[in-house]
C-alpha cells in the first residue's frame, strides 16, 4: 500500500495464505515491508489476490508478540479473557532461558501426557521437526494438524484408491482440459489467483461445470450450475456415474488397464437412477443427464474439489465418488485431466508430506510399519516410539477432557478458535496442567496458554512450502523478526534440546537435508536447488527435471499399479433439520479473511474491506424474520448461540445460513458440531441443524 517506487531492496518469497502458494516481490524499506507485487511463479505467473497483495502489513502490527512470556501466579483463571494488546494482568515478560526452561519443564517425562499441534502456516522443516519432537521425545504419535480440519478426508479416499494424496495434476492443467467440475469449492474467494486460470477456461471455450450447495462468483461462467441440497453430494455423483454407465460413456479400454474393482462399482450405481435421485438432490435428472454426457464426454477433464466436499461425515465417501468418476471416464494421467483437492492452507500438503499426522510418518510412510519406523530412527539417531497411530485433533481435545492428555505444545495453530464446538475445545485448554503457545500474536488459543514463545512471521524467515500444485518453493526473510522473536525451526530445536533431545541444526537448509533423507518425493529437490529455481515439483526425475505437472500415466503407487473403485453408499448428515432447528448452518471462509483471522484481522486493507462479523441469508428468510439487510439476527444450534449481522444473500437457499468462521465476536465453531467422517477424522462443518431469529 505504500508508495511502489520507493523501497531499498527486494526480497522474492511466497504469499503466506492459501495453497495456490503465489510468488511475491516484497518491496522494503527501513526494514518494512511496503507493497508487494507478484512475480512470475509457476502457480501464479504474476498474479495475485487482496489479500497476497495488501495482507501484509500485520507483521508490523503492535500486537506482535516480541518476548517470551509466562502465566503469572495472580493471573485470573484461564479463559478467553486476554486482551492482546495489553496481557500484563495474565503474563510476565521472560528471557528466552527462563522460557524454554518453563516450557520444556512442563513437557518433559510425560510421555502420553503430551500432545502437540503443529501448523500448516509453518515452513516444511518447521512441520518435520515438530513431528520429530514429538515422536521422539514423547515416544508417541499424539502429533496433528489443520490438515485435519480442512482435507483429511479427501486424503483418505485418495491414498485409498489412487496410492497418494496429493493432486494428480497442477490446477495450470485446466489450459489443456476441455471440461472441468469444480464442486464444493469457491476458488474466487478461496483460492483467487486458482479461479483466474478457471475463468479464461472458460473464455477459450471450456465447459465448467459447479456443484455446490451455495451460489458463487464461478457460477457466472459455468456451463451448469446444481445448486444441490446441502449434504446430497453422494446421491448426485452416483447419479452422475449412473447416466455413463447406462448410456455406455465409461472408458473400458482404461478401466480394464488401469483399475481394480469396476464390478462391484457398477453394479452398485445401478439404483441411482437420475430420476430417483432428483429430488433427493434438488437437480433435475435431465440436467443430471446433462452434465453425465459432457464430463464423460470430454476429451480431457479434470475434477477439483474443496472443503464443501471433504468436511462431512461423508467426506470420505464423496472423495471416492470423485475418484470413482474420475476413474471410469479415463481422465487421470494425460494433459488437461485429473484429480485435484483445492489445498486451503499455504503449506497443508507440505506439512501433511512432512509427517505432522498423526498416522504417517513424512511422506504418509506408516507408523504402524517396523520397517519404516527403524528406517528413520537410524536417520534421527533415536530409539523407537510407539507404533499405534496417534490421537487426531478433535480426539486429543476429548482426550484432554477424559484426563489422559495433560499438557500440550501447539505451534502456530488456533484450536480456541477452528475446533468444533469450540466452546469444548476451550474448556480442555483450560483444563490443561500445561500449555505451551508458539504463535506471532496472542491468539485466542494463547489465552490459555502458562509458556508463550514469540515467533516469526512467513516474511522473516527462510524455509520452504510446498502448495496445492506440489511444487516445493523457497520462502526467504524480507524483514527481521521484531524484538526478541525467533524462528519456529530455531525454537522448537531449542525446546527440544531442553526436553533432553541431542538436536544439532545451524540452519533450515540442515533440516531439510535430513527431511529429505526420509523422504523419496523429494529426490532430485535440493535445498541448493530451490534457492537457484525457486520452485520444483515433485516428482522431479532429475536433477534439471522442473518436476512431474501430471503423474499416474501409466499406474498408480498401490500394490498391483492399479487404481481402486470404492463403492460409496448414501449417508445423512448428522443432523436433520427439525422443528427446533429448521434451517442449515454452513461456515467457511471469504474473500479478505484468512482462517481465524489472526493476520488478515490485523491487515488495514483487509479489515477496512470487511471489518464486521456477518452471516449470509436469502432475502425471503431475511423478511420472514422481519429483519433489514445489516440487522442483527440470532443463530442457535444444540452447542451454542451467536449474534452477527445479516446480509442478504441469494446465493444462499432460503432454509440456509453461511458464517465464516474468522471472527472471535461471533464465533462459528460454537455453533458446529464435533462430529467426524470415520475415515478421515474431520468433523462436519459444513451442516449443523440451526435456527435463525431476529437478535
Ligand atoms: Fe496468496 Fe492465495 Fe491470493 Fe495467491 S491466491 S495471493 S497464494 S491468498
């Protein structure tokens, strides 16, 4: 926002919001960043969103934590009651010794008391080494992340019946596609430089076809738009998969090369008929038919995917059903085909490859296998740890509250704020003997905190990440940490070394050379390599190979080289609307807010654009209520109620109401409900039984 040509130098890294992962040009002066502009990355080729462009300026913010701080012995009880700019009622300013040595004095000899969140907002070597520490200092795998909030489930049914979860193609690929569903995704908001390269797809031609529940900017440029009814995805996709195999528009040239399980797949679709599936879905089943015949008759197609299809309870299943289409129609391994699940967070596939899982070590190698575990604890130099996969993120919260989790290490990450039920979350961090925050602000989650370690923003140190593209990318300061905050890769090195560890590193290069040793995705993609390139995609069959835009041409990384059809049966979301609670709740993000606010809150153009809490209704419910467009209205579900501003919103079905979940004053999550796919662990944010009144 400052003046674009007056800075004294320029630092190249990568934009720290979503997983589309932009290059930037950070402009600085004075040690201050003043305006960033895109570079020319292989995601983005100098494009960016508002929020890659004007959020930036939080990290001068005066909130920004710049010592180490300790809970003091009169401090009121925990709670969310912590103003971040001025936490001297609750805390203490501490050297960094006296600090590490609190937090680590907590943490030691504890064993399966301890568990840690990391964050998808770290670099790749910060996301390995938090893994490490917990794995081997606690001797468990009580170790999760965002990942479990955002596409675990999609990873699931990927590692499932393709052998890997990351996309089969770059979102760049839709160039060479002729037809595209982008379904229970909102790329202009969520991944706005993404939604460029669909809207010229369609300027060339391309059909787009968008499947959501809720009406979007995409719409405008789609062949077909189903504006289904929330949580009839199954119903819809074997609906779909239904029309190709009846009209015969399934590839068996390829089904019989390449997949496993077509049988049972086929005869499963066979009660899906358009016509009793169009009301379950709210689509007709010409329209059904329509969208059957243009998929499955393209040349080349690809499928993208977004939270508003991984966070059910069947999340997993309306991956398989993706995949399953995918699958039958040939349109995996070629240019212009694939699968691809929008990644929400800048690093979520990077932390994910690094092993912050709670069942994978880095690169989803199990920890349940011997093998793989004597395989790195010859690279760590350690002895075993436990070979049971460990708790996930909503179940070390219950763990917490049953009393087997006592203490936690949570790196960058907001639980008080992204958990389901949050108000559940929050009483377990309260709960806790020991709480230990590593964060750039004091966040709502470090209200609860007793150690709190200041940390460093993506612009001031070097790492790499790794985007939804699976290109690994070289993040590098601009500016220094403010005060005394330091590094997340030094910090939690220093911990370590407290807890008794013998950790040496000098540097994030030193981590990433031992990451890599454990990792074979990252063959050929040195440390030095990505500090000349900037970027490499993995695979990378070479030293110069810029890495594999498309993989699974010929096979797919499971036993056998094929690719499986899992059957997906029709589940309800958990909770039916009823009397009590007659419409559905959906969250999510927008546009000029990033998660739970943390950063983009404290953005002056981000905030000035969208500074109050809000909720969408269609304007039939707003007038039903009696309510005007900006009034306040009342969302109640079974855990908890909230007060936000209306607006009117016809991309939103009458009986519906959407809330982002970025603002602390009216919380979404105390409203969602904690319930979770069974295969992927993530909860079901997108529909919790509501009830809307006027405040
Ligand atoms: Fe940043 Fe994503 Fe916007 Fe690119 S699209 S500028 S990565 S928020």
């Amino acid at each position: 926002t400052g003046d674009s040509t007056d800075f004294d130098r320029e630092v190249a890294s990568i934009c720290p919001f979503c997983g589309v992962g932009c290059q930037v040009s950070l402009k600085v002066k004075d040690d201050r960043i003043t305006h960033v502009e895109g570079l020319n990355g292989p995601a983005n080729e100098g494009r960016l969103c508002v929020k890659g462009r004007f959020g930036f300026d939080y990290i001068h913010h005066p909130h920004r934590l710049t010592r180490p701080l300790i809970r003091r012995d009169d401090a009121p009880a925990k709670g969310l009651n912590v103003d971040p700019g001025n936490w001297a009622t609750h805390f203490r300013e501490a050297t960094w010794d006296e600090a590490l040595d609190a937090a680590a004095a907590g943490l030691r000899g504890r064993g399966v008391e301890v568990a840690g969140f990391g964050s998808a907002k770290c670099t790749n070597e910060e996301a390995y080494l938090f893994q490490k520490l917990i794995r081997q200092g606690f001797g468990h795998n009580n170790v999760d992340h965002c990942t479990r909030l955002c596409h675990a489930s999609s990873v699931a049914a990927l590692i499932e019946n393709v052998g890997s979860g990351a996309v089969t193609a770059t979102f760049n690929e839709i160039e060479n596609a002729d037809v595209a569903i982008v379904i229970g995704a909102n790329p202009v908001e969520n991944h706005p430089v993404a939604a460029t390269y669909f809207k010229q797809f369609t300027q060339r031609g391309g059909k787009l076809i968008v499947m959501d529940p809720r009406g979007q900017a995409l719409s405008r440029f789609a062949t077909h738009m189903l504006q289904f009814r929330p949580g009839a995805d199954v119903s819809l996709l074997n609906a779909i998969m239904h029309v190709i195999v009846e009209e015969n528009l399934y590839d068996q040239q390829y089904i019989d090369a390449y997949t496993e399980n077509w049988a049972a797949e086929k005869a499963h679709l066979a009660a899906f008929t358009p016509e009793a599936m169009a009301p379950v879905c709210g689509i007709d089943a010409g329209t059904i038919r329509a969208v059957a015949r243009d998929f499955a008759g393209a040349r080349a197609g690809m499928i993208f995917w977004g939270m508003g299809v991984s966070q059910h309870i069947h999340g997993t299943d309306n991956s398989r059903c993706l995949i399953s289409l995918a699958l039958m129609c040939g349109q995996v391994g070629r240019p212009g085909t694939g699968l691809h699940p929008l990644r929400g967070q800048n690093n979520v596939q990077g932390a994910s490859d690094a092993g912050l899982i709670p069942m994978f070590l880095p690169d989803y190698q199990s920890v349940t296998d011997d093998t793989i575990r004597a395989e790195f604890q010859a690279i760590w130099n350690s002895d075993d740890w436990s070979g049971k996969a460990g708790l996930t993120v909503t179940e070390i919260i219950d763990a917490i509250h049953a009393d087997k989790i006592k203490a936690m290490y949570v790196q960058g990450e907001n639980p008080a704020m992204s958990d389901p039920d949050v108000d559940h979350a929050r009483d377990a961090l309260a709960r806790l003997d020991h709480l230990v925050v590593q964060d750039i602000f004091l966040t709502e989650t470090a209200n609860y905190a007793d150690v709190i370690l200041p940390a460093s923003a993506f612009y001031e140190k070097s790492g790499t990440v790794t985007n939804t593209n699976r290109q690994v990318q070289m993040g590098r300061p601009a500016v220094p940490p403010p005060g005394e905050a330091r590094e997340d890769w030094a910090i939690t090195v220093a911990l370590a070394q407290k807890c008794g560890l013998n950790w040496h590193y000098d540097s994030p290069a030193d981590v990433y050379a031992e990451m890599a040793r454990g990792m074979p995705s990252l063959d050929n993609i040195t440390w030095d390599r990505l500090a000349a390139e900037g970027a490499v995609t993995y695979p990378s069959l070479s030293p110069t190979d810029p890495g594999q835009a498309i993989v699974f041409g010929d096979g797919f990384p499971r036993d056998g080289g094929r690719a499986r059809f899992t059957p997906a049966n029709v589940v309800a979301p958990d909770e039916a609307p009823d009397a009590e609670y007659p419409m559905v709740l959906t969250t999510g993000r927008q546009l000029e807010h990033w998660h739970t606010g943390s950063m983009t809150r404290r953005s002056r153009v981000l905030d000035a654009v969208e500074p109050q809490a809000n909720c969408s209704l269609h304007p039939a419910t707003l007038r039903k209520l009696g309510v005007e467009p900006g009034g306040m209205v009342t969302l109640t579900t079974r855990r908890g109620t909230v007060q936000v501003m209306a607006r009117a919103d016809r991309a939103v079905s009458p009986d519906m109401v959407f809330l982002p979940f970025a603002y602390v004053e009216a919380a979404a999550n105390i409203l969602t409900n904690p319930v979770l796919d069974p295969f992927g662990k993530i909860p079901e944010f997108k529909f919790a039984a509501v009830r809307v009144t006027a405040a």
